[in-house]
C-alpha cells in the first residue's frame, strides 16, 4: 500500500460521538447511518458553525476513532472538525487529539464502500507487514470538501504508528 509517514503537533477538534461495537461488522453499517443522522439533523451545519477551523487538518471534515475498549470490540466514532468551540452545542464534544506519527494513506471512492476498503487493507495489509504499529492514539478519516458519493472523490486515512 502507498503510504507517507507524517508529524503532525497536538490538536483539538470539536463534534458529536456515537459509540460502536465491531461485533458482526456492526460498524461497517452504524456509522454510515450515523453520518446520514449528522447531515440530515442539522448536527453537521451546527458543527460547521461551532468549530474554528485550524491549522493541522486544514478544510475538512473529519471521521475519528478513539476510546478503543481493551479488546477492540467498541470504541467512539466521532464526525468532527479541527478547532476550539464556540457556543459549544449541547449533544457536542470537544477532545485533544495528542501529537502522533501518522501513515497517511490517500484514495479516491465513493462512501462508504471505498473507506471500508480501506480500513480492510490498513489491517490486512500495511499493519502485518511494515516496519510500524499501531500507535495508542485516534485514527482519522479525513474528509475534504466535495460529493463523497462520486466514484472519485478523494480521501485520506491516517493511522497513529510508531516504529515495530
């Protein structure tokens, strides 16, 4: 798999959080239907308006896992955007993403499918066999501006490693 390895400084990003179970895949069909829930209840315009952007992940709208359980059966995902809040909407957290090492894979697809794939040859593929692991920190899918239901809307994956 094609990848870079980036440094990116502590950030703290702003969003609403749903928490997961990976038993049956049932994340593969629960976090579609929860992005479909943020854009259709107004939630994403009021993230848009709650969030100062920053700096590290510039224009786009972020996919986050973190609080993986100890058996990586559960974790939070969250819709998010870099920055501080500002009136802070009540079903809204903010959260510290710490300084980490990141591979930092980019595609094109059209959602979800292309980012289940994804997320498919990270863990089958560029985990078992490169000189990195995972790192204890969140995973992000970021998001940039456009249609992520066209066949080649662009994407990246970044993973917390550091060196085996």
């Amino acid at each position: 798999m094609d990848y870079k390895i980036i440094e990116k400084p502590e950030f703290t990003v702003v969003g609403k959080a749903l928490r997961v179970s990976t038993k049956n895949g049932e994340n593969l069909t629960s976090i579609p239907a929860f992005w479909m829930e943020v854009t259709q209840d107004g939630s994403f315009a009021k993230l848009e308006a709650a969030a100062s952007r920053g700096t590290v992940v510039v224009n786009a709208t972020l996919g986050i896992c973190l609080d993986f359980s100890d058996n990586m059966d559960e974790f939070t995902y969250m819709v998010a955007a870099e920055g501080v809040a500002r009136d802070l909407p009540e079903d809204f957290t903010e959260r510290t993403i710490p300084a980490s090492t990141w591979a930092v894979f980019a595609s094109t697809g059209a959602m979800p499918a292309a980012i289940q794939e994804v997320w498919g040859r990270i863990w089958s593929e560029f985990l078992p066999t490169e000189p990195y692991i995972h790192a204890a920190a969140p995973d992000l899918e970021v998001y940039p501006p456009g249609d992520p239901m066209a066949p080649d809307y662009g994407f990246e994956v970044w993973v917390p490693v550091v060196r085996k």
